[in-house]
C-alpha cells in the first residue's frame, strides 16, 4: 500500500518497531510511538483498491456512496447546522474513564481508529433507548463498569484481521473489517480464554499475521457494524456527527500538542496518522472566532496534550438533575458547569483538516443489556 506524501514519509520498519519494544514502561513506548510519527514513520497508509471494494459495499448496504447523497435521503440533512454535536457524550457518560484509552505502543493507529469510531456509533445507540431497527432488541452497556480506561472495543481484535506483519493500515480496509469481521469488547472472556481488558503491544502481536482464532471471529461477528459512509463534505461530517456516527479519519496532518483557551489547536508538523472525529461545532461563535466551523479530533496517544477543554458555552446543555453525576465523571467543570472536551482531544478549524479521509460507520449489532439502560444516564 503506498504511503502519504512520499517525500514526507517513510515505511515503519522493523528497526523502528524493534526500539520501541526495547523500551521498559508504557509511557516510555507511548512517547517513543509518538516521536516515531512525527520523525515520519507512516502508520497510516493510502489504499485505492480497498476504497473502492469499501464504496462498493457502501452502494450495497445503503444504496449510496457518500455521506452528502444519504444525508439528503434519509432526511437529517442540515441537522447539525449552526449547532454543537458532541456525539463523545454517551461514551463519556456510559463507559465512566473510556478517553483518553490505551496510547499506541507501535504504527496501530488505524485499528485504535476504528474501535474508537464503532465504539462511539455503539454509545449513542445506547443512549437513544430505542429498539434496535433490525433485530427490535433495546441495547445497553454490555458489562458494568468495573474498568473503562483502556477503552471500549478492542483494537488489538482489529489489528489481528490486518491478517500480516509489520505496521501500518489504511482507513478503508479498516472499515470493511467493522462490517464483515465485527467488534469486540475490552473486557475479559474467560470463556474464550482471552482478557482484552488491557492494550499491549504483547496482545497486539498474537494473531497478526493468522488472523483472530476462529472462537474470536465467532464473538466479533455476533456484533458487526451494518454499514459506513464516506463523509465527503463538510456538511455530511457535521450532519453525521449530529445523528451520533462515530468517524474514523486518515491523513498527514499534524497538529500542536497546546490547546489554546477554547480548547482549540492548529497545523504543526505532519503525521502519516489515523485518528477519530468526536465533535462538531457549528455555532456563529465559532465562525466568528475561527472563520469557520470546529471539528473535535480524539487522538490514540492517551493524555499526549494539555490546556482548556472546556467547551464554549455548553453549561446550558447540562440537565440540572444530572450535572453532580456528570461531574464526578470529568464531564463538566465544576468551577464552570460547562462540558468539557475529552483528555487526549482538541478542537481544529475543518479548513485545517478538510482534506482528511473520513468514514462515518453507521450502525451495528449491539449488546443486551445487563440492567437497565437509564440508570446508568441517571446515576
């Protein structure tokens, strides 16, 4: 597969994996994983034939390609327009301690990407309440919340359906695993013989080259995504974000690791890089402040970035009866009432990341819930 922008960017070899595994603690291989891409080791990688097997199955599932067509169609064009959306919510709210997740310990950013993205489609199917339109099934958090910090769905599951060596995925083939391969949770299956509570680069490297064992293929497919769409507008991006789609991102784009009193960071440097769209900010505000529209990007490299994450003028979107609860949950700032952005994300102008390749994954096979689903809204 060939690799953005060749004259910025190098192959991740097996030298650079090797240094990364020398190292002793976490942090030290996070950091290591992080000056890596921004030497220019490419984790992200560019594949035209899978876009286009990926488009073919997108025409199949929902009769369009882009996200502009089937937004129009389906009737929540605009819905999104001069608004917040905030679709990280539901995960922040029903999986407590979920962001920043697991730091990439090697070039795996497109399956921490894809997890990230099912993962917050899965949250806002959850938080709606509603039956499930295939299946009629009311879904809810799967396992009580014994520990979240790792993350929600396995990353390691989806590197293992890259099915070879080395580092480095493309975002479309990604996509196609959620849809014909499936999601698992991060958590402990003791009847599969498998805890994916924690990432590590150990769990990572079991099965990638043969693939998931068959008992986990069988887990995974039980819960597919049912569909993508490519987000091929700024106004697709945005509506799709309103309707709760998580989005998985590839690009060379680099971004500060400060974010500036609004939660806001801008181009620096550039990285071969997939990460995850979890907001959209619409509002005259930020027209007027940034010249255009925000998007929230959710990075993989755990609490890589510091300053504000307060979102602008979001108290009066907290309902009274759960600001306490959310409180405790680093969801609101006590000392403003308002929503705050997750650790580990920040806030761009989409005129700094419009280039990006986006697809919104759609829908998928949840879980039943365990208890109710509300009482994990209302705690």
């Amino acid at each position: 597969m060939p690799i953005f922008r060749k004259d910025k960017f190098r192959e991740w070899t097996a030298d650079i994996d090797a240094a990364i595994a020398q190292l002793k603690t976490r942090e030290q291989r996070v950091a290591e994983t992080i000056r890596a891409y921004k030497l220019g080791a490419a984790g992200a990688l560019v594949d035209t034939d899978s876009q286009a097997e990926l488009m073919a199955m997108q025409q199949a599932e929902s009769g369009y390609v882009v996200g502009s067509d089937l937004v129009t169609a389906k009737g929540f064009a605009d819905l999104g327009k001069g608004k917040l959306s905030i679709p990280f919510l539901a995960c922040s709210v029903l999986f407590p301690g979920c962001f920043p997740g697991a730091g990439q310990e090697r070039g795996d950013c497109v399956s921490h990407g894809i997890a990230g993205a099912c993962a917050m489609t899965f949250a806002n199917e959850i938080w709606t309440g509603l039956p499930d339109e295939e299946s009629g099934i009311i879904e809810g958090v799967p396992y009580g919340p014994e520990r979240w910090s790792e993350g929600i769905i396995s990353s390691a599951v989806f590197w293992w359906m890259r099915r070879r060596g080395g580092d480095g995925w493309d975002c479309s083939t990604a996509v196609r695993r959620a849809m014909d391969g499936g999601c698992v949770l991060m958590r402990n299956y003791p009847d599969l013989g498998f805890d994916f509570s924690d990432y590590s680069r150990s769990m990572t490297a079991k099965y990638a080259t043969s693939g998931p064992p068959a008992n986990v293929a069988a887990e995974a497919a039980m819960h597919k995504m049912r569909g993508s769409i490519q987000a091929d507008t700024m106004e697709a991006t945005r509506d799709l974000m309103a309707a709760g789609y998580g989005i998985i991102d590839c690009g060379s784009e680099g971004y500060r690791s400060t974010r500036d009193q609004n939660g806001v960071s801008t181009r620096s440097g550039s990285w071969a890089h997939s990460m995850k769209q979890a907001g959209f900010d619409d509002r005259p505000w930020a027209h007027d402040e940034y010249g255009g529209p925000l998007v929230l990007i959710n990075n993989n490299w755990g609490e890589w970035n510091r300053g504000p994450r307060d979102i602008v003028d979001s108290a009066k979107y907290v309902p009274e009866k759960l600001r306490k609860r959310w409180e405790s949950l680093d969801v609101v700032n006590p000392q403003t009432g308002n929503i705050m952005i997750p650790r580990g994300a920040f806030w761009t102008p989409w005129s700094q990341q419009s280039r990006r390749y986006r697809n919104a994954v759609t829908g998928g096979n949840g879980w039943k819930p365990k208890e109710n689903v509300n009482q994990w809204l209302l705690a």
